[in-house]
C-alpha cells in the first residue's frame, strides 16, 4: 500500500516550542521552517566553499560496507568550527537547537548534551542513494532496547541548498521510531530494508530536519545531471556517550576562547554543569573541576543557567 502522505509536520520557528517537541515526539521529527535565515544560509555556504571544493567526495576506508554508506559521490567535510564563523557564533547558538537537547537529553537523570559530529554533506549529480539507518546505530547496543529507550542523539539537518525529490531529499519511513523491534545491519538477523517504502523530505534553504535517532532514514538519489545538494548535519549526543568526531584533537584554543560558554560546552570543552546534578562532574571532569576552568577559560556569555552547585 502506498503511503498517501507525509506525518512530518512543518512548523515555523518563531512558533510556540511546545508544538514543535510534540511535533518530535509523536512523528519522530518536525521540519523547522526558516531555522536559519537566509543570510545565515548564504554567509555559511561562503564560508565554507573553499574547504569544500578542495574536499573530497567518497571515504578513505576500503570498508565496502561503510564506502556503501558514505556514498562514493557524496561529500562530506566535518571540520565547521575552524571554517565558518556563522557556524560557531550563529548557528550552534539557536535556542531551538538548546531548547530540544534540554528537552530530550536533560529530562530524569540526565547529564547534559554535546555535540557527536557536524558535517556539510553535499550530494553530487548520479550520488546513489543511501542504506536506510538510525542515526543510533553508532551506538550497536542501543537499537536492542527499542522504541521505549531515550534518545541517545538528535540530528539538526538543514537545507543549505533546495531539497528536491530528484536532488536527493532525505527520504524517511513514517513510523518507524515506534516499531516494535529495531533492526540494524550489525544484528545477525538482519534482513534490509529494501521493502519498505520511504517518503523525501523535500525542504526549503534554511529549513531543519529535527530527527529522532530512532527513525529509519537515508539520503536519496541524486537523479540530477547539475544540481548539488548540500544540507547541514549537526548530530547532538546524551553527554554519556562518547561522540564520533574528537574536537579536543581538532578544535584550536583561540577559536574555543571566543565561544560562549555553551557552544563551549557542546564541544567538550566544559563539562555538564546545566543538569544540577551533584554527579555533573564524574563525566568529563578533570579531577572534580571544570574542563574549562582547568584550561584556562573564563566564564564568559553564559547564555544557560549554570546549576550545579559544584560550579565555582
């Protein structure tokens, strides 16, 4: 049977938040309309189109399965921070952004949020289209907990550029975060997707894909013989988990100092002091103290409430 339409639904961002989480939590994503500006949108793509033109298209790995994945006319350059000014003081200081990480990893027991990787991912003209996957298949224990388990990661996926069916548009399948079992293609009885059906997420330039990690996704084709399309992937994790891109490794200090203290806290450089909780510091922590602190770094524009009562 064939799906007649989308469940996905379109809200503005200057709307209430409370109808974009419900949005989230019943469809296991919401499309953010007008996420980020249109000059936010053109500034980024000029910041990081020398970098990306040099870049390379594929994966380094002879892993066929991860190449498969990857995409070997797919793009995808991670290194945001040190490229695009917008990205650092813009974009990774949307309340929206904040507001649903609080909202989804900062509930019950939990311990805060950083970020698990950023990425450009440009598809080329011919990109095939992707595996469908959970983005929480990174994590191989998680899927065996199933549709009831928390979040263990959001992904922000902006359009930088239009999202078209023929351009490759994200393509979902509805309902599959409340699935009763999850299957990913490390499990042993893992018998593919190729069966089910999927429906694009066609956006407009500036828009944003908030997604579960939950719901069965993946890039489409690129059946274009011009066009590229280019989206914004900011994958956000429990502060629990350790994330897949190392800035401590990648992120200069100079650049960290001219952060505010959350965008310092999403890269790793400060540890989970906004849960009040008295734990904050067994995560992350150098030796009970702030990572920051220990680095050097002032307090700065703390654009959150610092809550827990460690914090000195």
């Amino acid at each position: 049977m064939a799906i007649s339409a989308t469940p996905i639904k379109r809200l503005p961002a200057t709307g209430d938040f409370s109808d974009i989480f419900q949005a989230f939590q019943e469809d296991g994503g919401v499309i953010v309309k007008g996420f980020l500006s249109a000059s936010e949108v053109a500034r980024f793509n000029s910041e990081i189109q020398p970098a990306l033109d040099r870049h390379y298209a594929g994966t380094k790995s002879s892993n066929g399965e991860i190449s498969k994945m990857l995409g070997n006319k797919t793009k995808r350059f991670c290194n945001l921070a040190t490229e695009s000014e917008t990205f650092r003081h813009n974009i990774l200081e949307k309340d929206i952004l904040h507001q649903m990480c609080d909202a989804v990893f900062n509930q019950a027991y939990g311990v805060g949020y950083w970020l698990n990787g950023t990425q450009v991912i440009e598809l080329e003209p011919g990109a095939p289209a992707q595996p469908l996957h959970r983005d929480q298949e990174s994590f191989g224990f998680w899927n065996s907990m199933g549709p009831s388990s928390p979040e263990a990661l959001l992904n922000f996926f902006c359009a930088m550029t239009p999202f078209t069916e023929a351009n490759g548009a994200t393509r979902f399948v509805p309902g599959s975060h409340r699935w009763a079992k999850f299957s990913g293609a490390r499990d042993p009885d893992f018998e593919g997707f190729e069966g089910v059906e999927t429906l694009p997420l066609e956006m407009d330039p500036g828009d944003c894909f908030i997604m579960s990690s939950k719901l069965l996704h993946g890039g489409g084709h690129n059946s274009t013989l011009t066009e590229r399309r280019r989206g914004l992937a900011i994958s956000v994790i429990r502060h629990d988990l350790a994330p897949y891109q190392a800035y401590a490794l990648t992120v200069p200090l100079d650049i960290v100092k001219s952060l505010t203290y959350r965008a310092q806290g999403l890269y790793g450089f400060r540890s989970a002091h906004w849960t009040g909780y008295s734990t904050a510091y067994t995560i992350w922590a150098a030796e009970e103290e702030d990572v920051g602190a220990r680095l050097g770094l002032t307090m700065g524009d703390m654009k959150i409430e610092a809550k827990s009562t460690s914090l000195t």
